[in-house]
C-alpha cells in the first residue's frame, strides 16, 4: 500500500483534494446552518426539505448531461471551470436575499459539490487504475470523509463567533485555494484523454456498456436498490442532525464532536475494503455494503445517551466508508471504464434524485407526526432486503465477468 501510494501521490492527492472540497456541497455541510437557514426565512422541516430536494433533483437531471464532460476533457481542464463555479454558489449562498432563491442556490451546491467535483475524482481513479482501483478509490475518497468530521465540528464551532453568510464566503475562498494546488499535482496527467481508446477495461462477456445497454441490463436495475440506499439514507442521517440532537435531548456541538467516531468507522472500512475489493471484486463484497448501515440506524433509534449514539454513528460510518469505494469499481467491473464518464453520470445523477427525496420524504413525515426513529427502523428493513435482492443478482452476474486486469494503466 505504502509503495503504491508513493508511486502515484500526485494523482492520488488529485484526488483526495477534489473530494474533500466536494465536502462544501454535500448535505452533510449545508445541513450545518439547517436551524440557521429555517430560522432566518421561516420555513418548516418539511418545507426545508422541499426546496432541498427541489435543488437537488434539478442538479440530478443536469448530471446526467454534465457527467458525460469527464469522457471528453482531461480532469486539469474540467476543475479550471467546476471548481469556480463551485465557488460562486457558496458565494450566492452567502448573498442569498429570500426562501424563493434558495432551490437556485442548492441546485447551484449540489451540481459543483456532491455532482460534478465528486464525479471527477471518482471517474478518474476508476479510469486511471485498473488492479489496484480499490486503493485508488479508497486513498482518494479519504477526502470526503475527513470532511464529514472536520467540516461539521470546525463550522458548528465557527456559528458561536461567525454569522453563517460570512463561513460561506470561508467555504468560496476555500475551494478557490484549491485550485492551483491541483493544477500543479496534475502537470502531467495519468492518462492522457487521447490515449483512452487504447487502454479501456471492459465488463461483463467482455463489452464496453454503453449508458443505454446499462439501462436495459437487468444487473443494473437489481443492484440499484441497494446503491441507492446509503447514499440516500445518510444524506438524512445529516440533514436532520440538528433534528436528531434535538430528539435525543442534546445540543447540537455534542452531536457534531461525535462525527470523528463515525470518521475513523468510515476510514478504516474505506481502506479494509479497498484491499478486500482488489482480492475479491465487486461481486462478493457488494451485497454486504448496507448491512452495518441497518444495523448502525437500529441502534441510533433505540440509544438515548452519547454512548449509544456514538456507537451508532460507528457502525453507520462503516457503509459510508465502504460505499466510497465499492459501488464506485462495481461500475467500471461490471460494465467497463470506455463509457465510464456517462455511466457513471446517469448513476450519479440516480444517487442525487435519492438523496432529494430522502429528505423531503423524512421531513414531511416528521411534520405528520412519524417520528425520525421510527422511520429509521423501517430504513433499517429496507437495507436487509436490498442487500438479499443484491447477492442473488450478483451471483449470476460475475459468471459473466472476464478475468481481472493485472496491470494498471501506464502512465503518460
């Protein structure tokens, strides 16, 4: 691991660094100033929720446009345009004057954060690395989740003596700073746009899936239950944080200071799996990925004190750590890396569409009445019959795969 991670740290940390700034977009950060933002322009937990998810759809369906750029640039041209019109959507989070501009402004967070930055990190170290994609996407996705527990703790902490417009501006300078950091790391990229044609790995019976063979493939249709299902599912873990400490009768900087348990979960699972994914694959490891999530959200249900919640928050970071790297490489696995930019993309955009839903959904029903721990309990259910729906598929499906690649892709 340590000769693999010296060998290619330029690339690596390309990507890492690319990660941790998608950090400012994801729900897990905006939902920081939740009360903030409620308070300041009046709105209810469920009409939060709803222009949360009217942003984030409309960021869903333009990713699945979007995400098909990282097959046609190189990943120092793309961030010289995503990453500055990142910053301008914390900067108009910053200014924003009323509640009817918030769905631009999410919409805005949501492209550049969780969709586009996140994106090209992932696809690049799913494109640059072949047997050793698992630590590739492992080392790089580390970024996100030091964001999930830095981020929450440093900006909770900041709200005591800093107006929340003025961390958003904190959050634009941020990423601007960046940018020539990695116009450096990627002075000579892994592997040259031009050159993709001659390097791909191909998926199942050998083909290079193209986004409309994905659609008609039924592997496809029986695993995404279970993709879906973190991604979805945490996002409203983080949203209703102020929420949640409220319900569990503590403040919201008591929650917040347990996130780096959930952190260090997510660490060691992100790296365990990365190796554990370059030994066995996709096929075997991929059905096991919500179990801890189940498990992680009865426990948060049942736990009354910061004990029982830190546990829970533990075995949750479990999914998130492993959710970093495995359904990532089940893409290029299964279906191949010649498309990967818009497979990808129309996955993203899928995981984007649950994680608008699953917001508005949890704060309507909180609204009605349905309290966040029941709901949890049946989230938990849901796990368990995803996770069986995706055994049985993937069982099949890996008969179909060709041997794995042996050599990563050269670099230029």
């Amino acid at each position: 691991m340590y000769t693999f991670i010296r060998d290619n740290a330029a690339w690596l940390a390309a990507g890492f660094l690319l990660t941790l700034s998608s950090s400012f977009g994801q729900t897990f950060f905006i939902s920081i100033f939740a009360g903030e933002i409620r308070a300041a322009f009046g709105l209810s937990h469920g009409l939060w929720g709803a222009v949360y998810s009217v942003g984030t759809l409309a960021s869903a369906i333009v990713m699945v446009w979007a995400g098909t750029l990282t097959d046609r640039f190189r990943v120092r041209e793309l961030i010289l345009v995503v990453l500055p019109f990142f910053a301008a959507a914390c900067l108009a989070m910053a200014a924003v004057p009323g509640a009817w501009a918030l769905p631009f402004v999410i919409f805005a967070l949501r492209l550049a954060g969780q969709g586009m930055t996140t994106h090209t990190a992932i696809v690049a170290m799913s494109r640059w690395f072949v047997a050793n994609r698992g630590k590739a996407l492992s080392v790089a996705s580390l970024g996100v989740t030091l964001g999930e527990s830095l981020m929450p703790l440093a900006f909770v902490a900041l709200l005591a003596v800093a107006g929340w417009r003025s961390l958003w501006v904190l959050a634009a300078v941020l990423i601007l700073a960046t940018l020539p950091i990695l116009q450096s790391l990627l002075r000579w990229e892994r592997t040259p746009q031009a050159d993709l044609a001659s390097n791909p790995a191909a998926g199942m019976r050998g083909v290079h899936w193209t986004r409309g063979q994905v659609l008609r493939n039924w592997v496809f249709w029986s695993v995404m239950p279970l993709i879906l299902g973190p991604s979805t599912f945490v996002t409203v873990l983080f949203f209703h944080q102020v929420h949640l400490a409220e319900i569990k009768e503590i403040s919201h900087l008591s929650l917040v200071a347990l996130f780096p348990v959930y952190t260090a979960s997510a660490v060691a699972a992100m790296v365990a799996s990365g190796i554990a994914l370059d030994r066995w694959g996709t096929g075997r490891l991929l059905p096991f990925l919500v179990l801890p999530l189940a498990v992680g959200f009865i426990v948060l249900s049942r736990s009354e004190g910061l004990l029982g919640i830190g546990v829970g928050m533990a075995v949750v970071g479990i999914t998130s750590g492993a959710n970093s790297t495995l359904p990532n490489a089940f893409w290029a696995e299964f279906y191949g890396t010649r498309h990967m930019g818009g497979i990808k993309a129309m996955a993203q955009a899928m995981l984007v569409f649950g994680t608008a839903v699953g917001p508005v959904a949890t704060g309507i029903a909180i609204d009605a009445g349905v309290g966040f721990e029941k709901q949890m309990l049946w989230i938990a259910l849901y796990c368990v019959a995803a996770a069986a729906l995706a055994a049985v598929t993937l069982r099949r499906a890996a008969r179909m795969l060709a041997p794995a690649g042996e050599i990563d892709v050269v670099g230029a």
